[in-house]
C-alpha cells in the first residue's frame, strides 16, 4: 500500500513540474506583437516596423533590457544590428522561438564598432521573445530583425 502511494505521490509531482515547464515556455505568448515586456534601459531606444522589428538606440553610458514581442511567420530571422560607440559599450541580441527556445544570441563586445548580419536557427513560428541588452553604451546603434525562410 505504502508503495502504490509513493509511486502516485511521484506520477504527481512529474505531472507537476512539466505543466509548469510547459506555461513558463510561453510566458509572453499573452503579450501583443511588438508588445514591450521589459525596458530597463536608460538610454534611448525605438520600436517600429510592420513584418520586422528594427529601432534606433543611443546613450550616454548607458545600460538595461529591452524586451518585447515579436510575430515571426517563418521559422528564422535575420538579424542586423550595428553600435557605434565612442567610449565602448556593447549590446547582446536573444531571441527565443514560439516553443521558448534560444535560436539566437550574439553579443557586439565593447570597442567593436562593426555591423554584424546573420541568422538565428531553426525555430517554431509564431510569437517569439526578442530580449536586447545594451551595457555602457556611449553612442548609438540601430537593429533590424525580420523573418526568413
């Protein structure tokens, strides 16, 4: 008897913590397109596009998260960003699909005023997280992300 009870006390806690995997996945599933989850940052920054999602930042020694919804009808994205800084700084871009998984994660490191172009992996289409992080920046910088196939 005693161990028919553990097994089903165990069955229970299972059941459990996979339904909670399962809603922190979609945690910003709720949220609208283009919807603004988290902006922390003290500088300047934008949101704007119709299919894409693209802005302009700019600060002053800057630094927080900006996070917000995005609707991705394809399973990839493009992702353009470019910082130009006078006295260092960096932004990290993460993006995670409609299923809540990492498909992209770059970082422009401090002194390395470049652009950079590329493609998240495969992921599930539909409502994804675009998560920016912007540390110490002293100048501006523009991203773009839109969907690709």
């Amino acid at each position: 008897m005693k161990m028919k009870t553990i097994k089903i006390l165990a069955f229970a806690v299972l059941i459990g913590g996979l339904t909670t995997m399962t809603s922190c996945e979609k945690e910003y599933e709720k949220y609208d397109n283009k919807e603004v989850i988290e902006n922390t940052y003290s500088g300047t920054i934008e949101l704007e596009g119709n299919t894409e999602a693209r802005g302009d930042f700019e600060g002053d020694g800057d630094s927080g998260t900006f996070s917000f919804v995005w609707k991705n009808t394809k399973k990839k994205a493009t992702v353009n960003f470019d910082v130009t800084t006078t006295a260092g700084g960096s932004v990290q871009i993460i993006l995670n699909d409609a299923k809540g998984k990492e498909v992209f994660n770059k970082t422009r490191p401090e002194g390395d005023n470049d652009s950079f172009s590329g493609l998240s992996e495969e992921g599930k289409e539909g409502k994804w997280l675009v998560t920016i992080k912007l540390t110490n920046i002293d100048g501006d910088g523009t991203y773009d992300i839109t969907p690709a196939s």
